[in-house]
C-alpha cells in the first residue's frame, strides 16, 4: 500500500500580471506610470527578447487573476504570466 502525501499549494509571488509589451522604452515607462496612478505602486518594467515587458507586480496566482480582474475593468489589457 503506497503512502500518499498532501502538499500545500505553493504561495510564492511566482506570477505576473503584464499590461503591455513595447519595442520603445519611453512606452513601457509610460504604462508603469499609469499603473502607479491606479495604485500598483510595484509596478514596473523589465527587457525580455528586446521588448520591454510592464507588470503590475509579482503576485500568488490568485492574487494575480484579481488584480488582473481589476486591471481590465479599468481598461488595461492585462493577462496574468507565470514567471
């Protein structure tokens, strides 16, 4: 008889929640600082594969569907990213 074992889900920030990826750098500050002016005060931006990347923050998986939730409705295209 095998032993089976419960894991707790993980609760890392492990997700992101991106707004938008731009070629220009000017464009990404930009859009952190609307995100600022909403209130994502972590918000900010990083360079992947020459784009630069604008997140609302690193955030457990349901913390980020929320925000990502709250992000739509204020007219943001956001989609929640695992990092």
């Amino acid at each position: 008889e095998k032993e089976s074992f419960i894991t707790e889900p993980k609760q890392s920030e492990d997700y992101d929640v991106v707004i938008g990826i731009f070629g220009e750098r000017s464009n990404a500050n930009k859009q952190v600082e609307k995100l600022k002016e909403v209130g994502y005060d972590n918000a900010y931006s990083y360079s992947k594969l020459s784009m630069n990347v604008v997140s609302a923050g690193q955030f457990t998986k349901k913390e980020a569907q929320k925000i990502a939730s709250d992000l739509n409705s204020k007219g943001f295209d956001a989609v929640v990213k695992r990092r």
